[in-house]
C-alpha cells in the first residue's frame, strides 16, 4: 500500500479570462502574473515593502519580517492603526463622500454609511469602550448580527487597540462562555436581538444564560435591534444608544505595534476545545489589503458583496477589513438566503446593482437544488466578477455559478484560504489566469504552497498528497491563543518549518492546485487513498443531483467501503434505479474503485454553522454507529434525526 493520496478527477475545461476584463485589470496577463509571483518570492522584501507602503504609518518597519519559525514578526518596529488604513486615510481624498457600507437587513430595511459618517461612529464608539474601561490589549466579545454596528464594534476596539472576538450569532450560550473563559474578554457587545427567517434570535438572553456562572465579563453593551423583551442587568449592562449620549467624536487613532494583537477568532478543533487563532496588526492589513486588490480586482466605483457572516474569518476580513483598507463601498446583508423567497440574493443583486459577489460552494449548491426560476427572474447583469470560498468546489456547482448567475461572462475567482491563514492564499487573478472549474488555480504573490508525501517530499504532477506552504506569509496566525505548544505542533512539527494546512491536494501539469478535502477525511479504499471530493464532484456531475457527501465506513475486505449521501434537485424521485445509476456514473467518470458500496438518499445533509458538510458525523451513521462526537457546530439538528431515521 501506499500513503499517497490518489486522483482520478478529469477536468478538461479551461476558462480563459475575457478580453475586455483582462485589458482593465491590474495583473492583465500569466506573464505578468509569473513575473510579480518570482519577484514576490525572490525578493519578498522589496515585494511587501511595496505593498505596505501604499497604506498609512505612524512609525515605518525596520525589517519586513523576523522569522525564528514558526513565530513570525512581519513589518517589525512599525506602528499604525487598522481603522486609521480603513477610515481616515480615505477622508482627504474624493472617498470621503462615498458609501463605505450598503446595508440591508433581513426585514428589508436599508442603511448606508459614508466613510464620513462611518468614520464618525467609529471615534464614537471607541470613546464609548474607552468610557467604559475598556483599553490596549483588553479582549472584547462581539455577538452581533451582520449589521454596520457589527463592523463599528471591529473598528472601534481596533482603534484603541483592544482585541476582538467576534462568536457567530448562530452560536449558543455555551459556546460564548468557553471563548469568554479562554479569551479572558473584559467586556461584550451584543444586540438585544436578530432577525433569521422572520424569527428573532434571542442574543442579548443567549449572553445572560452564558454570563449566569462568574465570568471575566465586566461590561455588557447592548444594541437595540429587534427591540425584542430583554433583562438588563443593573451595573452590568448598558445600551449602546444611550452611552453614545455621554461621548464627543474625536478619537484619534492609537499607534499600535505592528504585532499588536488584532483580534482573537476560534475554529472548532478535532478534540473539541475550540481553537482561539491569532491575528496582527501590520501584516494582516497588507495581507487582506493586497488580496481583497488583486483578486478582486476592486474599483473605486464596484459594490462588493461577501455573503460571509461577520462571525466568520471571511467576514473579518472581505466584508469588514479588506474592501475598506481599499475604500471600496461593501455590501452587508442581516439574513438568509431564502427569506422571504429562494431569490433574496438576486433581489439584492439586481436592486444595489452588485458587482462583484463573493459567497461559499454551500450556497451555491442550495441555488442549484432551489431551481432556476427563482434566478431567472431577476437581472444579474451588472455583475462583473464571482467568487467562491470554503470548501472544494465541484465542477458542475462551478459551471452553475459561472453560467446561470455569471451568464457566462463574469470570471470566477475560487479562493482556497483558512482563518489561520488571513487571507487568501491560492487564487485565480481574474485578468491573468485562466480557470478551471473546480481548482483554486495558483498561489497568491509570496504563497510557496507544495504538495508533499509523508516525508516531506514534493510529489510529481497529478500525484495526491498533503498541501504545505513553505515559507512564513503576513497575514498568517501568529499563534494560538495561550497556547504556544499547540500552535507550534499542530502546525508546524510535521513537517519541521513548513506550515500543515490539513488539506489534501494535487498539483496539475500546468502547476493548478486542486484542493481534495480535509486529510481527516481521506478514504482508504484496498489500499488506494481516494479524496472525498472528487467521488462528490463525479456524482453532483450527474443531472439530478443537487449535493454529495462521501464517507468510509469499515470493510473487512477492502478496509473502508465508501458511503455516499447524496441529496436530489427539487423534483426528482429518489428511486433504487437511480442509485445504482449513480453508482455506475461515478465508475465512469473516476474509475470502479470508487464506486459507492451505498447510495443513501438524504433530503439534507449535516453542516457546521458556516456551511461546510461534516463527514465526520456521517461516518458515524454510516457504520451504523450512534453519533457521540461533539455536535455543537451542527447547523440543524434535525437533519442528524432523519439521517439517523432512513437508516432504520
Ligand atoms: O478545507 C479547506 C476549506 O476550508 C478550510 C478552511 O476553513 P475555515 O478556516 O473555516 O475558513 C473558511 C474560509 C476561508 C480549508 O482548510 N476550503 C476553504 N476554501 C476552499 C476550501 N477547500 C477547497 N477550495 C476552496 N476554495
């Protein structure tokens, strides 16, 4: 047996970018792309420099970077402040009368923020924290709905240099208490209550069960959103509005280290105890401010809309801090997507006029299996360019996206990037480099990724195997939060100086990445190491299937078998003849060896919060095992219920 990861996927279709985007675009062709790529990794140096020195200092760096792996110092000795790169930087210059931030909330209401006015409540609201005690290095809980107080809560403890943690509003009570307790905040902003599928989510009573048991939590500032029945405890508890009552707007930015700590965010771990990743200051600005330019390839005058929550990395930095470190107008929307009907997000795309729209393969695969009528009806034709984000695109969800909302002329820039990365790492540039649906193409200027075997080898083209960066990038998490070990053995002891992704990957002939899934997930099936998402992508390339997950379960014969869940398009019979159908479709499109043993039928399948399938749960079903693994992340319980059910 072998321990290389094997691929069998065959993606023939290339997309090259358009002639009239390409001639507009900052990186135009491959050849410049590969010329700034060897120059960003030759002279790293010169590259950030130049980079960084297009945003605001207070105090210049005396050295780039100062690497004694795996800790990094990026822009060492500098000082600045992020919602001075974000705010006040654009107040001299024609921006200032501009939309910062197009709001929409779930309701229908609608908000827009200038970077005057934006930066106005920002000041405000810092001196708001500063009234209450809250300074330089103190951590602040932030539990909001996606609305522009959710961004002015970021900016105004960037401001004063007091780190962040946005929990996602979904989370519950016992979620907030463990990143209370391993943060140490002092304080936590939140909101009486948010709207979700015309419901009111109880925030501000999810905080008072969390903070029942003694905390660190000193202060409580509260919202009001969804004017919601609400207890405010007395001494502790105070309203947003009325505290802005007591405040002037002058608030000059604090001048923080470059290393100042930015913000705290937690990823679920594999042992359960949530992960508290750490950003920076310096070289997360340039990291996010560098990406949201190129990638995105933002203008003055585009509306961009991450469909990411706040609570996400993808929200902190391509809703909140990347389009406004480039003074780009940022769309925020409160709720789902298929409230009041499956066509909100085209409803706001053709209403604001989107430009640009940058949402996750989840979303994209509830589109396909809600129909397209419901995108039909609306005209999506000032969109200019889609992006995706947050899990393996499969091809066939990709040529959805890239004909029915894209209608065949925007590119897709398929972003492969971790919360501990920053920012995006492996990326299209959409004037320069052709696409094929499914891979994230090539690295970002100064990414070194590789595909590796278990000694740390590089593999040959085509070959599977474990994906690694090779050297330190800004943006990169400097550690986990109180805990040095961890950081240093999770990430960075298997192989010694190289950062472990976790990913399992492939490299093409032409150097493309295609990202295979999550090792954790990796099939052996007789001896043969098969990713999860090719055999998904093989079966959502069959016409009546909406979305796909594989799983092994155990095999006395082959080791593992393979399961695969797979949900049909609105409409379709779930019929036996259709599972041996979709068996025989994957043994043509991979090969028999990963033909499903079973096909089971699910009429939805067990995600986290932020979208991604969680196999691991349907490992558990598939070996006919009751589920016992942590399920806290699990978006809908119900869904584990009926699984667990159709198994009976
Ligand atoms: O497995 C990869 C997958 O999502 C993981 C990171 O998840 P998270 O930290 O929640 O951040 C999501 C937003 C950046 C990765 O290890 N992933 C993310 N983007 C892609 C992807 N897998 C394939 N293609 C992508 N474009």
């Amino acid at each position: 047996m072998h321990d290389n990861i094997e691929s069998h996927l065959k993606e023939k279709r290339v997309f090259k970018p358009a002639k009239n985007f390409a001639q507009k675009a900052r990186i135009k062709n491959l050849a410049q792309y590969q010329r700034m790529y060897r120059e960003s990794i030759k002279r790293p140096d010169k590259f950030w420099s130049r980079e960084a020195k297009e945003l605001s200092w207070q105090k210049p760096w005396r050295k780039v970077l100062e690497w004694k792996a795996p800790f990094a110092k990026w822009f060492a000795g500098g000082k600045l402040n992020l919602s001075e790169n974000c705010l006040d930087r654009h107040l001299t210059t024609h921006r200032r009368n501009k939309a910062a931030i197009l709001w929409e909330g779930e309701p229908g209401e609608k908000r827009t923020l200038t970077y005057q006015q934006l930066h106005r409540e920002v000041c405000r609201f810092a001196n708001v924290l500063k009234r209450n005690k809250i300074g330089k290095g103190d951590r602040v809980i932030i539990y909001l709905p996606t609305i522009p107080e959710a961004a002015i809560a970021m900016l105004a403890c960037a401001r004063i240099g007091a780190v962040h943690s946005v929990v996602f509003g979904g989370f519950s009570a016992d979620s907030i208490r463990d990143r209370i307790h391993d943060s140490g905040a002092i304080a936590l902003i939140t909101a009486d209550g948010s709207y979700r599928r015309g419901g009111i989510v109880p925030l501000k009573k999810n905080v008072d069960d969390a903070l029942r048991v003694g905390t660190s939590v000193k202060r409580v500032i509260v919202f009001q959103r969804a004017h919601n029945q609400i207890h405010m405890e007395e001494g502790r508890d105070v309203w947003w509005h009325r505290e802005l009552e007591y405040v002037d707007d002058d608030c000059p930015p604090t001048a923080l280290d470059s290393e100042h700590p930015l913000y705290i965010l937690y990823t679920s771990g594999s042992t359960g105890k949530p992960k508290g990743i750490l950003h920076t200051t310096g070289g997360y600005l340039v990291g996010i401010y560098s990406t949201t330019k190129y990638v995105f390839d933002i203008r003055d005058e585009d509306i961009f809309w991450c469909t990411a929550d706040i609570g996400w990395v993808t929200g902190h930095s391509y809703v909140v801090y990347g389009p406004l470190a480039n003074g780009a107008t940022t769309f925020m929307y409160e709720g789902a997507p298929n409230w009041p009907e499956p066509d909100r997000f085209w409803r706001i795309i053709e209403q604001n006029r989107v430009n640009i729209l940058y949402t996750a393969p989840t979303a994209i695969r509830a589109f396909i299996r809600w129909g397209d009528q419901w995108v039909k009806k609306h005209d999506l034709s000032s969109l200019r360019l889609l992006g995706t984000v947050g899990e393996p695109i499969n091809p066939e969800a990709w040529m959805w996206y890239h004909k029915n909302i894209g209608g065949g002329r925007c590119p897709v820039v398929d972003t492969w990037w971790q919360t501990e990365t920053g920012a995006i790492l492996i990326t299209p540039l959409p004037g320069a480099i052709p696409t094929k649906p499914g891979s994230a193409t090539l690295p970002f200027f100064g990414v070194d990724p590789a595909v590796v075997d278990p000694n740390g080898k590089e593999v040959g083209a085509n070959v599977g195997g474990k994906l690694i960066i090779r050297r330190p990038w800004p943006s990169m998490l400097r550690t986990i939060y109180g805990d040095k070990q961890r950081y240093q053995k999770q990430y960075w002891s298997e192989y010694k100086g190289n950062y472990l992704t976790g990913d399992g990957a492939r490299r093409d002939q032409d150097g493309y990445f295609w990202i295979v899934g999550r090792i954790d997930d990796v099939l052996n099936v007789a001896g043969h190491r098969l990713g999860t998402s090719e055999i998904e992508s093989a079966l959502v390339s069959h016409a009546k299937v909406a979305e796909a997950a594989v799983v092994g379960r155990p095999d006395e014969l082959k080791g593992q078998g393979v399961v695969a869940f797979v949900t049909v398009k609105t409409g379709v019979d779930a019929s036996n003849d259709l599972k041996a159908e979709l068996r025989e479709h994957v043994g043509t499109h991979i090969g028999a060896i990963a033909k499903p043993d079973e096909v089971r039928f699910a009429e939805a399948l067990p995600k986290t919060r932020s979208g991604k399938i969680m196999r691991r749960l349907l490992k558990e079903i598939a070996s006919g095992a009751k589920v016992t693994g942590d399920t806290t992340t699990l978006e809908d319980f119900s869904v584990l219920a009926k699984l667990s059910e159709s198994d009976e």
